[in-house]
C-alpha cells in the first residue's frame, strides 16, 4: 500500500511538473514564463525524491511480488535478470496503466486560465495535502512533505493571484477564467475520493487525512473565487480512475514525450 502511495505522489509531481514545462519559452511574459519554470522544477525535484524512496521501497519486495507489480515488459525484463529499479526506471519504463496520478495533473495547457485553473484547483489541495503529511509516521515522507510545503505556500500564493487577476480583469480575461474553473471542476472530486490505499495509510498514521482536506480545501477554493468574481462551480457528477491505472488519452501523449528518449536507447547515460 505505501509503495502505491508514494508511485502517485511522485506521479502527479512528474506529470504536472512536465505539463508545466510545456510552457517554457512561451509564457505571456517573460517574468512569469521564469516563474512557471521554477514551479515546475519544484514539482520534478519532488517527484525525483519520492520515485527514490518508491524505488527502495520496490527493491525490498520479495521476487514474486516484484514480478507482479508492474506490467511494463521492459519493466520485468530487468527484474527477471535481477537489476534493481531507480527513479529514472520508475519514471521512464512503467506503461501508462501503472501510473496512479490524478487526472487533473494530465489534463492539457489549453491557454493560460486553463493552466491557472488546473494549477489553482492542485495547488490549493497540495497545500492542505502536504501540511497534514508533515505529521506522518513514515519519517521519510514527513521530511519530503516538509520540504514540498515551502514550494507548494509559494505555488499556492501564485496561482491564487493570478485567479483573481483574471477573474477580476478584462471581460475577455474573466470569461476565459470562469470557462477554465467550469471545465477542470470535474476533475477535482477526484483528490479526495478514498480508495484502499488512500483508507490503509490513513489508517495507520502514515497518509493524510483526505476527509479534513475536502473541508478546507473547499473553503479556499471558495474564498478564491468569490474575490475573482467568479461563480463557483456548480456540477456534481466527478471523473476519476487515474488513482487506478485509468487515464485520458492526454496521459499517453505526455508518456510519448516523456519516455521516448530512454526506450529509444535502452540504458543511455548522459
């Protein structure tokens, strides 16, 4: 159960940060094309972080649990000769139905209130998400989310703002964003739906509380939009699956990418 936590924390940190990273270069201005960079390192130099600790976690299974654990061929060819996986395997070599990230981290840029909307919905339960994990009894987790939560009070703090600077702006701006927080709101059920993994760590001390988080998430959320001038939402029927290997076509795409290099020659060391 920890290893598959631990697989989507660093999931959704890979997948958002490379999202992210689609944008450099082609930001609406250079300072916040610089900013929207540094987010998402912060995302990818979590994600290195939690694949390492995913990946000690893995190597510690016995063989048959090993053998079973992901479907990626290139995956069980390397355990069958007896290599032990890193996080550049974990991140690479896993086919999308191992990934167990939210569906809202894969969802596509679109314009720039899209990239708000869905880093605001992210941030804002990243934020309540990480500040309960600190209090984990796994030490190696509490210590991650306590440096994640420095990042995660300034990715907070920005897409807030720009929330409110795009809600509260031109006609063109405020219907945009308002288009942006409707479309992604089906996606944000999702962070708090409690499946297995998410019951057994919550159970035994180690996962955050995600029924404490709905409430405070909602209330941020909320608060956010009503300064935006914008109408919260009001749908109620959520997608999911990406916690269960269930994905949108978008993940693939981002895995094409992503993982070309690495399957494209086997091994590469730069």
């Amino acid at each position: 159960m920890k290893l598959d936590y631990i697989l989507r924390l660093a999931d959704d940190a890979l997948i958002l940060g490379h999202r992210l990273g689609e944008w450099c270069g082609h930001g609406p201005v250079l300072e916040q094309d610089i900013a929207l960079t540094n987010i998402s390192l912060d995302h990818l130099g979590r994600a290195r972080a939690l694949y390492q600790y995913a990946a000690e976690l893995y190597n510690s299974l016995p063989s048959d649990e090993k053998a079973q654990k992901f479907t990626s061929v290139a995956l069980q060819q390397d355990v069958a000769v007896g290599k032990e996986l890193d996080e550049d395997d974990l991140a690479y070599l896993r086919d999308g139905w191992d990934f167990r990230n939210h569906l809202l981290v894969e969802q596509p840029n679109n314009d720039w209130a899209y990239t708000i909307a869905r880093s605001f919905y992210y941030d804002t339960f990243n934020f309540y998400f990480f500040s309960s994990l600190v209090k984990s009894q796994d030490e190696t987790l509490a210590s991650i989310a306590e440096k994640s939560l420095k990042e995660v009070t300034y990715h907070l703090r920005w897409s807030s703002e720009w929330v409110v600077r795009l809600g509260d702006g031109t006609v063109e701006s405020h219907e945009r964003m308002q288009h942006a927080v409707d479309e992604l709101w089906m996606y944000t059920g999702e962070m708090f739906k409690i499946n297995e993994t998410d019951r057994a760590m919550m159970q035994g001390g180690t996962g955050a509380d995600l029924n404490g988080i709905k409430t405070l998430w909602t209330n941020r959320v909320n608060d956010v939009l009503q300064e935006a001038t914008l109408a919260k939402p009001s749908g109620t029927w959520m997608q999911d699956g990406g916690k269960d290997g269930r994905h949108t076509e978008q993940l693939g795409y981002i895995l094409a990418e992503l993982q070309f290099m690495q399957r494209a020659y086997p091994g590469m060391k730069w």
